[in-house]
C-alpha cells in the first residue's frame, strides 16, 4: 500500500487548512487510516483516525477544530483543520496499519506551519 498526502502550508493562526491522503496499492489490506503529526525532536502522536465505517476517533487537543473523513470510494482519507493554532504547527503524515499483518504503511510527511 502506498500513501501519498497532500495539502500542508503555512497558514495564520485562526485559518483552515485540509490535507488529503490518497492509498492505492492493495487497499483491500487496510481500514483504518489517520493521521500521526511529528514536532521536532519528539515522538509522532495520533491526531485522528476514521475506520471504513466512519468510526472516528481524535486527540483531545484537536477534538472541535479537526475532522476526518474518508472517501472509501477513493480510497482518500481527509483532515479538515480549522481554527488552527501555532501548536499545531508540525510535519503530518497519513498512516495505515494493514488488517493482516504487522505492517504499518506511512505517507510522506506534510509540514503544516501555523504562524501567530
């Protein structure tokens, strides 16, 4: 499965940016797809991730600013980023754990820059 991810940029606090996240490949593999963002230096953390049947889940800090959602048709996952502060200025990257094996599959980071 590959993951390609669009749409990061530099956007001023209180603005809205959306990234996508196209699979393709074996896609029948996965179900679940999200989003992990990565701050310098530290560990990547879950930011939201939405199942097949739209079950979603989110970090507490973005619950109310973010949503995801996915077009299964396109296999295309989305992260709609609204009020955006300068914390969540970070390298985003879509992720896709497969449902028959151990494999974990990334995107290429996107770098989200949220000026204040």
């Amino acid at each position: 499965v590959q993951l390609q991810a669009s749409g990061g940029g530099l956007v001023q606090a209180g603005g809205s940016l959306r990234l996508s996240c196209a699979a393709s490949g074996s896609t029948f593999t996965i179900d679940l797809m999200g989003w992990y963002r990565q701050y310098p230096g530290k560990q990547r953390e879950l930011v939201a991730s939405i199942s097949r049947a739209a079950s979603t889940n989110y970090a507490e800090s973005v619950k109310g600013r973010f949503t995801i959602s996915r077009d299964n048709a396109k296999n295309t996952v989305y992260l709609q980023m609204n009020s955006l502060k300068p914390e969540d200025t970070a390298t985003y990257y879509c992720y896709a754990p497969s449902r028959y094996s151990l494999d974990d599959y990334w995107g290429q980071g996107t770098l989200v820059t949220v000026s204040s």
